[in-house]
C-alpha cells in the first residue's frame, strides 16, 4: 500500500493542482474578471503594505521636498520683487528725464526771445523747514550767480537767489514767507507789494480798497525793487475783496509755479521791460471816472493830478473850499468829472 502512495504521489500532487487550476479558472469565468485571481489576491495582500510605504515616504521625503520647493518659491519671490522695484525706479526715472527734457526744450526757445541775460539751472533739493518754499539749484558763485538775483520760467517769475555757494544756490521761492516784490496791475496800473503766505496762494498787500483790481487782471512786477526788472509776468488775480482795514485783500496764483519746477533761469543782467497795452474789453468793476483831458500842449495828467481832482470833486460836493474850515466828508462819492470841453475853434 505504502508502494502504491509513494508511486502515484507525484501524480496525486498534479491531479490536486490541476483540479485546483480548474477551480480557479471556473471562479473567475463565472465572476466575469480580467484580473487573475492570484494577481487579485496578490495586490489584496500587498496593498496595505504599498499604503504604508507611500505614507512614510510622504510624511518624511515629501515634507523635506515641500519644504525645498516653498524656499525655491520665496527666494523667487524675493527676486521678482527686487526686479520690480528696480523696473519702477527707472520708469519713474525715464518719466522725470522726459519732464526735464521737456522743460529744458522750453527753456532753450525761450533764451534767445528774451531780452535778458539769463543762466539755466537745474532743482537739486528742497528744504524741509515748516513755512519755508526754498530750493536748492546747481548753480553757484562760479556760475556768475549772486544773491538777490530774479529767477524766472517762461509763464513768470518763480523767485530770487538766497544764500549762493561756489557750486550752488539757494532759491526762495515767490511762496516763501520771507519772499516780498513790487508789482503793478495790467490794466488800472495799481501798484503793490507781493508777498509769500507759505502756501500756494500769495498776497498782494497796500493796495488801497478804492482802487479798482478786478478777479482775472494779470500782474507784473513794478520795477520798483531792484531786484525784479519791470515787465515780468507775476500771476493772475483770484480773489480780489475789500478789507476791514485801508487796504484790498488781493490773491494772486503765481504764474512761474502753474508746471511745476524742474529747471529755471537765473536773471544775471534785467532789462526793463513795456507792460501790455491794457485790455479794452475792461469790467464794470474796474472802469474809473475820466480824467479831464488836457489842453494840447499842456502836460498830460498824472496819478497825482487824479487823485487831486477826486478830492476837489468831493470838495465841491461837501460844498468846501480847500485850505478853508473843518475838513469835507472824504467818506462820499466823489462826482462823475465834467466832460473834456471842445478845442477852441471846433463847431458846436
């Protein structure tokens, strides 16, 4: 018996195994599975063991990773950041260079209309001071630059020289609380003394609340400082009212400060120059009674030949002789003067 067993044994085994062969295959035709049983069983069995893998891996290769890829990205960042910087810097640097060209271009049609002799500069600082409208300029004693001298710009005056230094000089500007110049009116010819406020705005100050300075009137200097030669543009009158005092309270926009200030001209040598021929189409608000006209010949009337006869007009309305009794009432209305009598020999 034993003989038997241990003859078909080998056969027994590969009956055992095909018949379990032959199982298998009858399970997965009648489960419909593409995948063998065994590679089933196989990947149902090593799964865990992948997961487990892959989570350790994670947790300690792919933090480390991580961790690489977040300082690649910072450092990344750091870097487009400085070259944004860099980028902005020098569009605003192309955009200043392109103001500053433009601004010497006028400067340079402007030189050779003007009758002065002028010397450009260029802004290099400002002061910081509270109140203080001061510039610093790249041009100095070497320079021919002196102190007091007139700065300008094409639209008008922008202010004087400080203090001067070998390779600089300092600017005050017409808003500086210290700046002060004479000027006179376009068309009535008032004359006044401009000064800073320490803002945008500046004030022209003794002007006499019965002179007529209407909103809009342009202002020249006066030529009466020795600073400023007479005819440069000042600015446009914007608020022109009567004060509590003896004197108008009159603001006027500066007109050399409207673009901004990148370069200015330096006034080394003024030449006096004529005022605009005043405007014809002049307001209500500023038309004065006419002034007798003079016989020909005669000397032709001043300021103070108007004035005279205003009193003498309020004079004969007080019913005063000047010179005699109590002083009239200057507080009325002086009247209309006469009409100018007819040449001597016209026809009625």
């Amino acid at each position: 018996m034993e003989n038997d067993i241990s003859r078909y044994r080998n056969i027994a085994a590969l009956v055992v195994v095909l018949g379990a062969q032959f199982l298998l295959l009858a399970y997965q035709v009648k489960g419909r599975q593409d995948v063998p049983v065994v590679r089933l069983w196989a990947s149902s069995a090593f799964a865990p063991v992948a997961r487990g893998v892959s989570a350790l891996r994670e947790n300690t290769i792919g933090v480390v990773e991580h961790y690489a890829g977040l300082a690649s990205a910072q450092n990344d960042n750091v870097r487009l950041r400085s070259e944004l910087d860099r980028l902005k810097l020098e569009n605003q640097f192309l955009k200043n260079e392109l103001r500053t060209a433009s601004n010497a271009q006028a400067l340079a049609m402007f030189l050779p209309t003007s009758p002065q002799r002028l010397l450009a500069a260029r802004i290099i600082g400002a002061s910081t001071t509270p109140g203080s409208r001061v510039l610093f300029l790249d041009r100095g004693a070497r320079d021919g630059v002196r102190e007091r001298m007139a700065v300008i710009t094409p639209d008008g005056i922008a202010g004087r020289i400080g203090a001067v230094r070998p390779g600089g000089a300092q600017l005050i500007l017409v808003t500086d609380l210290n700046f002060a110049a004479g000027v006179i009116t376009e068309r009535s010819r008032v004359q006044g003394v401009l000064k800073g406020q320490g803002h945008a705005s500046v004030l022209v100050e003794y002007v006499q609340n019965e002179d007529k300075v209407a909103v809009g009137e342009m202002l020249f200097t006066s030529g009466d400082d020795v600073d400023f030669p007479k005819g440069l543009p000042v600015g446009e009158v914007k608020i022109s009212r009567r004060g509590r005092g003896l004197f108008k309270e009159i603001f006027v926009e500066p007109a050399g400060l409207a673009r901004g200030l990148d370069s200015v001209l330096i006034v080394l040598q003024g030449v006096p120059q004529e005022l605009p021929a005043p405007s014809t189409a002049t307001p209500e608000s500023v038309k004065e009674a006419p002034l007798a006209v003079a016989a020909p010949g005669a000397p032709l009337p001043i300021d103070a030949d108007k004035i005279l006869q205003k009193y003498e007009r309020i004079s004969e309305a007080n019913r005063h002789r000047m010179g005699a009794g109590p002083a009239p009432s200057f507080t009325l209305t002086a009247p209309a003067a006469p009409p100018p009598a007819p040449p001597a020999g016209a026809k009625p």
